[in-house]
C-alpha cells in the first residue's frame, strides 16, 4: 500500500506539472498588444495625436498662389489672378476694424442684427451670474 500511494502521488505530480505548464491565457487586448504604438487612453477613448502640417516657406510660391487651398490628396493650390479680374466689390470690403454700433445707420438689417447679437451676449453673460 505504501508502494500504491508513492506512484500516485508521483503521477499526480507529473498530471499536475504539465498542467500548470500548458495554460492558455486569452489574447492580449490589441491596443496593449502593438507594441511600440502606445496610446493614452483618456475616458472616451485613445487621445488623437496632432497632425503637423508643414509651413510653406518659399517666397514664390507664397506670392503666386492661396497655400493651402487644396484640401485634396492630388492637385494643387489655386493660383492668383491679377487684381483686375476680381470684383469691384472685393476692395470695397471692411478689413481693418470691426465698425462700432454708433456708427451704424440704423435703418439697415446690419445694425439690427448686431444689436440682437450684442443682447443676447448680455443676456447669456447674466444667466451666467444666476445661482440657480
């Protein structure tokens, strides 16, 4: 009997062995698995890297066409004309300051509008304040 109890013992410590040896473990997640790719994981998700667009430093290019027009993958950017194929109206137009309500004639809808615009950011920055 002691015999019969020493094999067993030895075989269930063989069984066991190879047992603990061969364990299969699930898949590593793929986010953890790609090593290095890491990324952060904010609360909704990984966090997007920022893109770097490069700046264009060539004179004549900067003066001879709009850089940076072309949003497409091909092509290329729109290239200027010169000034007496644009409209008139395209000089006319405000680029220095923004004109102040006084001096706006308030017989238009521009005036309308911006006292509208100015009201309701009065209106918002005092709900602001509001406690409740």
């Amino acid at each position: 009997m002691n015999h019969l109890t020493l094999t067993f013992n030895l075989l269930r410590q063989r069984l066991t062995f190879t047992a603990t040896a061969a364990r299969c473990y699930a898949a590593k997640p793929a986010a953890v698995a790609a090593v290095g790719k890491k990324k952060k994981l904010g609360k909704l998700g990984p966090i997007m890297e920022k893109k770097i667009i490069p700046v264009e430093t060539d004179a004549n290019k900067l003066v001879n066409y709009v850089c940076g027009s072309n949003y497409m993958k091909t092509g290329e950017d729109i290239k200027l004309k010169p000034d007496s194929e644009y409209p008139d109206w395209l000089w006319t137009l405000n680029t220095e300051r923004i004109i102040p309500l006084e001096e706006l004639d308030p017989n238009t809808k521009q005036y309308w509008r911006r006292l509208r615009k100015m009201a309701l950011r009065r209106n918002n920055q005092l709900s602001k304040l509001k406690k409740f």
